[in-house]
C-alpha cells in the first residue's frame, strides 16, 4: 500500500490550469487534481459521470438550464452525456474522480485537451 | 444534475459511528461518508480497491507490516484483498469511495458490519 496523499502538498507541484494530474488509483478510477482559472469548453462524457470535489476555492459548472456554483467542501456529480462548462473566476483547487481514460475536453476536444496519465 | 453536496454539512446529519452514509453515486461507485471513533475489525475486500479521504481529523489504518496515518486531506487507497484495521483515537470523519454493494466489514463480518445503501 502506498503512502498517503497530502491533496494540498500535491497541488503545489504544478502551477498550470486545465490540465489534471493523477495522484491516485483504485480500480479503473482516477483521482486528479486540477486547478482551474477562467473559463473551459463547453463538453460532455458521453461514456461516464464525472466527480468535481472543491478542495480549495470556488468553481462554477454552467449547464444549459441552470449554473451550480461549488464551494470548498462541496462535491457534484455531472451525470454522462450532460453539456456543462466549468469555470473559476480565481484560482480553484480541485479534485476529480472519473474512470482511466476520459479526456478533460470530453466531446469538445480543442485546444483545452489536456495530456492523459500525467502523475505527480 | 444534483445539487452539490456539502460535506460538513452531511456529517451533521448522523452520529453513529462506523456506519456509512452514501451522499453520492457515479457510475457504479459511491461516495459514503462515516464517523470513526475507536477500533474497526481487520478485514479486506477481495474484490476492489478502496479509497479513505479524510475530511476532519484522523485516523490509522493498521496493515500486517505497518500502520499508516492519515490526517485532514490526505487521502490513501488499500489496494483489494489487503488486511486492514482502520481506527481513530478521537472522532475523525472520512469521506470513503468504492463500488456500490461493499460490505463494510468485507471478509470479516461481525457485529460492526452497517446496513449498506443508507442515503443521506
């Protein structure tokens, strides 16, 4: 078993927005921490939900019929297929929990994909 | 889309110890939340991985060749199949991932295993 994961710690090993890093594993799942500034794509995962946990900070996820704002302590779960758009007007720290494998940019692709499997 | 689940705000809602509350499910995995206070059986899941969060406190978990520590946001995974002792020696909430249907005290049984599938 490998040792603990000090969220935090993790995060001050990058600086960049948008771009997930794995900490941790279990099953096929992965948890990432990402930190977001502004404002991302539009997308969707037409294949799994998606777990945002604020660990710092706040974030918005903009939907077609309404925008839920999440707060540090919060978590949300963006169901598959679902249109969202998540934003951040100052830097947020946040955890993600999805399967191996999905791109961050889901449907959208872009600019704003991100490199898969990048652990720190 | 749900709308987001404020941690702290659902441990308020129980006081029970080692009976977890499930606050979310993505795909087929839940996000439980549970008090531990105390010693928990040794056990092991043969079938899954399972990760520990820790939101408030502490906690140890006691493997057959060490024991790990974990405090406010650190997180660990116990990889499937592998003994483990979780305790705390104050009161210490944890927020727990794995896949729907897990047994709490898995292969060990006993009086400390929880009704599974309670929503909070």
């Amino acid at each position: 078993m490998n040792d603990p994961i000090n969220l935090l710690s993790k995060f001050d090993l990058f600086s960049d927005h948008w771009s997930p890093k794995v900490v941790a594993e279990m099953n096929d799942y992965q948890f990432k921490l990402v930190k977001l500034k502004g404002s991302f794509v539009r997308h969707n995962h037409t294949e799994t939900d998606e777990v945002f946990i604020v660990i710092e900070g706040s974030m918005g996820i903009e939907l077609s019929d309404k925008t839920v704002e999440l707060n540090e302590g919060e978590m949300a779960v963006v169901p598959r297929g679902r249109l969202h758009r998540p934003f951040a007007t100052e830097e947020c720290k946040v955890l993600l929990v999805e399967p191996r494998g999905v791109v961050n940019t889901g449907s959208a692709g872009g600019e704003q994909t991100a490199v898969n499997d990048v652990w720190i």
